[in-house]
C-alpha cells in the first residue's frame, strides 16, 4: 500500500510540473522551520512560504501525507537541506521539475553536519542563495528580495554579536549532547561539547553507546546532558544515572515555535539561554 501511494504521489508531482504553468505569485515551499523563517525574511512584502514538515516530524525520517505531496506540487521552488537532513524528501525532489528544488546544503557532502542554519555565517549564506533563487524565478520582484536579503544579514551579523556575548563566559565548560546536530554552533561560537550519544536519534540506542557516553560523562567531568524535545527524555536520563550530571534541553529545529520571520532568531536564542540555563551553574 505504501508502495502504491509513493507511485501516486511521484506521478502527481511528475504530471503537476507538466501542466502547471508559473503563478503571477512565485509558490515557495520549504521543508523545516529555520528555512521556511529565513525565505520568509528574504520574501516580506511579496509573499509568504509554506512549511512541509510540521512542528515533531523528524527531517531525518518521515513520511509524506497526501496533503504535503500536494504542497510540493504546487511549488514553483522547494528548499530544502538536502539528502543528508532530509533524506526521505531525495525521491520526491528528483521527480520536481527542473530548478523547481534548491539544496541549501550544498553537495551533501557525508563528512558535512547538515543542520548548516545552527552557524550564523551560514544562515548568511542560505538567505543570500534565496534571494539570488527567487530573483531568478521572480525577476519583476528582484529589488525586494535583494533589499529584503540584506536587512536580514544585518539581523543575523548582530544576533552572532549578541550570541556571542552572552556564551562567551561558557567556553571550556564540557557537556554531552543526545544528538550530535550542534556542531555548526558549537564551532561559531567556541563551545566545549565532549560527545553525542547518536548521530541518528530515531535508532534504538545500544548497551554500548549508553556504556561509552557514561564513560565520557565521568572521565570529562561534563556539567551537563542535553536531550531534545521530539525524543523520549527517559533516554538520556538512563545515560545520566549514577552520575551528578544536570539534564537540560535543547532544540535545533524550532519544536512548537511559530513559523513566521522571527522564528530563526527566537531558535538561536533559545539554544544560547538553553546552555546558559544549564551550564551557568557550577
């Protein structure tokens, strides 16, 4: 049955693309709520993105509904991180008309943590590759999107500045992450993670990995453990036991936010005060 529904649902997109001719307003979809926070930003005052993957789904494992198929087969530009975040979206995109996808993330590249949007610099970049995307599809509002694209790295360069600022006192103090999904932030703004329990979150952990994290949680002296609202919390409290280990909280997606443009900037600063929250206490 699920066979038969992906058929169906690459048919439509396939058959959509076809006939669909382009809209005098540029239909623009993107798969998680930092992008879709960001192409709102870049598209102000011309039009407004939809968001495909709702507040608790997974990037990294779902399934698309009929109703999200039909969001990708009226979209004349999809962004999206690429196979490494969104790998079950690969098979819908490549059925998408020519130029109707933009990876953000580039290559792809194996080695590359994919949630590129946690490093400022980068969200830099991912709004500048919109607006150049959108001018492209949308030249009679090419103005804006520049003009809107610039304000936006303005926001960005002082939210780094704010950051930074308030994690600076955090640098060197050691601590241990459920998801290894902070790299990008963690290497911005010099910030001491000693490990991650998993790099894929939906797995069931093993013996083992509780067993090393253990491990790292007592020969590091790590402050604190980090979990992630859309998992099972018991999780790493079961890593934390026999430990003084404090438990704190951080999202990099942006879990029960609302989308809009201010959404990107209350995400990052709510991973800051998660680890102020945490790790401030000696």
């Amino acid at each position: 049955m699920n066979l038969l529904l992906n058929v169906a649902l690459a048919l439509a997109l396939i058959l959509g693309g076809i006939s669909k001719p382009w809209a005098a307003e540029t239909n623009v979809v993107a798969s998680i709520f930092p992008l879709h926070s960001l192409a709102a930003g870049v598209m102000k005052g011309v039009g407004e993105p939809a968001l495909l993957l709702q507040s608790g789904l997974s990037p990294h494992e779902f399934s698309l509904k009929p109703s999200q198929a039909e969001l990708l087969q009226s979209a004349d530009l999809l962004f999206w991180v690429g196979k490494n975040l969104e790998y079950p979206l690969a098979r819908y995109t490549r059925n998408l008309p020519p130029g109707h996808s933009l990876a953000l993330g580039g290559g792809g590249e194996a080695k590359q943590n994919p949630h590129i949007w946690l490093d400022p610099q980068q969200a830099k970049e991912i709004v500048s590759a919109m607006a150049e995307k959108l001018r492209t599809r949308d030249p009679d509002h090419g103005a804006i999107y520049a003009r809107n694209a610039r304000m936006l790295q303005a926001r960005i360069d002082a939210l780094e500045l704010e950051l930074a600022a308030l994690l600076n006192p955090l640098r060197g103090i050691p601590y241990v992450v459920f998801h290894d999904a902070y790299a990008p932030f963690e290497s911005r703004f010099e910030l001491n993670n000693v490990g991650a329990l998993t790099s894929e979150p939906e797995r069931v952990l093993s013996a083992g990995q509780i067993r090393r994290m253990r491990v790292v949680i007592v020969d590091t002296h790590a402050r604190c453990a980090f979990r992630e609202p859309q998992f099972e919390p018991r999780l790493l409290a079961v890593v934390a036991e026999q430990s003084e280990i404090r438990i704190g909280e951080l999202d990099p997606l942006g879990w029960n936010l609302k989308p809009g443009i201010d959404g990107y900037f209350i995400l990052m600063r709510n991973l800051a005060h998660g680890l102020i929250e945490c790790l401030s206490r000696p």
